[in-house]
C-alpha cells in the first residue's frame, strides 16, 4: 500500500517517519494542497492523507477516485473540508484523528486569553523600545469572573478545567450530554443566549457543522456582554469574520483572540511576508491592539503532532487488515 500526505511541512515529515517503522506501509509526502489540479499527484496512491486547509470536495473525490485512492485518511479531528456524501457515493471511507492532545488546544486558548487581559505583546513590543511606562496595559483579574464554553467535548472540558482552576465561574452550552466532571466543578449548563450576556469570556471548542457555521454571527455579538472577549481555537467559520471589525469598533467586542480564520485556506501555514495582504477583513484585524490572531497553531506541540502520526497511521493499518476505525460517519464504504 501506497499513502501521500498532501501539505506536509518538515514537522510531518519527522513525526511520521518516527512513528513509520512500526508500520508496514510506504509513505511519501507532498507540499503542495491538495486541491482539483494537484489531485493527479495522487495518482496511483491507495491512500491519500489530507490537512485541514486542502479540498476534499466532489471534484476532488472524483479525481483521487479514478486514479485509484481507496481510502482518505485526515491527520485532523475537522472535516467539513470533506465531501462524505461524494465519499460515500465513491465507496471511499474517510478516517480522522478524532482527539489528539486536547490539553495542546485548550492550554493555547487560555495563553489567548492572558495575552489580550494582561496586553502581553504591547508590553514585550513596549519594554524593547526602553518604554517600561504601564499607561495602556491595565488588565482583570480571570478569578471571580465568568466564562462560557461552547461544546464540550474532550478540548472544551479541558478548557472548562482550567479556568475553573483560575477561580472563573463556567457555563456551558453544548445539545449533547452534560460533561459530568465540568458539573463537578460546578459549571452550570445554560441556554446559548444565556452564556453570551453573561460571560465575560466565551471561548469556541465546537465542530463546524451546518448548525454551527456562523454561529457567532452579528446578532450573537450583539447578545454578548459589553466589552467581552471572544476566543475561537475550533473552526474558522465558526465566527462570521465581517460581524467582527464593527463589534471591535463599537467596543461591544472588548478583545479577540483568533488562532482559526473563516478564509485562512491558502493562507495559514505558508510565508507570506513578502507580500500584501489581499484579505481585507484579516488586514483591519490586525490593526486592532485589542487583536491576536495565531495561525491555527493551538494544536501544534510535540505530544499532539506526534499522536496525530501514530493515529493516523493506525487508522491506515486498522482499514488494511479490515478493521476499520475512527471512520467519519456519512463516508462508510459501500
């Protein structure tokens, strides 16, 4: 059998041929995204393992099938960059890394948090210049206040632990099962409406689904409290991207913290330095002081890329020998 990894970057590279020899499979790896052009390079591949930013559209299911892909292998927990209805048409199952280290996204999402409170690039940028001055960098205590996770799933009652940890009061929304050890804690399950007028942190650990997409919309700003700060470490198209400048601008978004964005395709992961940026929406972003946005980093740590490795790769044996496991539901062969 025969697996390409389209989107590989040195760090993929070095976790997958570490964890390869436990696995009797070859693997090669591709930089380019995949997408409708580049979908010939997986020609003659049984398996062909995808990131987050790569298409795995119609189009692209029905390339990869012709050229003989039998399997889609994501090295991510996300899919909604797939088409399993087309998967499934196709016969072509779609595997995942359903959890990695959740401690890797929930720990980035409060290091968002205590940057945009405590002004923490202001002030590194500040004392550089000689400026040890404190005008400007006046932040709150987390303790006493309150923070509103929405999913919790494994990353958000990671999360949920660690703030109540700071002392902060947990909400939480989630139309599955309550968590029982954030009800432990004493987190109360609230309606959506509820957590956003009270929470004076809201921080985003839910999948991008249909019922999802743009769920913090305008209107949801608008039901936040003034001046609260929003963190999304889930999917970018959770947030509705043009709702945000005008909440910042108003003050009803007192601080944003982004390591996920609505149109990061094309443009998360790669150097763009020495070019404008064309994105409009990210650009006016940036100029807020009161912003931070990372590039879909949360989950990058040693302990996470190296599970994601010897996940995936698991999963690829697993379908060998006919066992399938942690298969994405709508995508089952057939």
């Amino acid at each position: 059998m025969r697996m390409i990894l389209f989107s590989s970057r040195q760090y993929d590279v070095d976790t997958f041929t570490e964890a390869k020899p436990a696995y009797d499979f070859d693997v090669h790896f591709q930089e380019s995204h995949l997408d409708a052009e580049t979908a010939i390079l997986a020609r003659g591949y049984e398996i062909v393992c995808p990131f987050v930013n790569d298409s795995v559209d119609a189009a692209v299911l029905q390339a990869l099938h012709a050229g003989g892909t039998k399997l889609i292998a994501l090295r991510s927990a996300g899919f909604n960059h797939v088409d399993l209805a087309e998967a499934s048409k196709l016969g072509i199952p779609v595997v995942r890394v359903p959890a990695y280290s959740p401690y890797a996204v929930a720990e980035h999402a409060v290091g968002l948090i205590l940057a945009l409170n405590r002004r923490l690039p202001r002030a590194v940028a500040r004392t550089r210049e000689g400026d040890f001055s404190l005008h400007g960098l006046l932040g709150f205590d987390l303790h006493g206040k309150t923070v509103g996770v929405i999913g919790t799933g494994t990353i958000g009652r990671v999360f949920g632990r660690i703030m109540a940890g700071f002392g902060m009061h947990v909400l939480a929304y989630d139309p599955g099962t309550p968590a029982e050890d954030l009800l432990a804690l004493g987190a109360r399950y609230v309606p959506l409406d509820t957590l956003l007028g009270e929470s004076d942190v809201v921080s985003l650990h839910c999948p991008l689904l249909p019922a999802t997409y743009h769920l913090i919309d305008g209107r949801a700003l608008e039901k936040m409290k003034f001046g609260a700060m929003l963190i999304n470490t889930g999917r970018g198209g959770l947030v509705e991207s043009n709702a945000l400048v005008g909440a910042l601008k108003s003050g009803q978004l007192g601080h944003l913290g982004l390591d996920v964005y609505e149109e990061e395709g094309g443009l998360f992961f790669e150097d763009h330095s020495n070019l404008p940026l064309l994105d409009d929406v990210l650009a006016r972003l940036l100029m807020f002081p009161n912003v931070i946005v990372t590039a879909h980093q949360a989950f990058f740590t040693r302990e996470a890329m190296n599970e994601i490795a010897d996940t995936t790769l698991g999963n690829v044996k697993a379908w060998i020998e006919g066992k399938p496991r942690n298969v994405v539901q709508g995508a089952k062969s057939g």
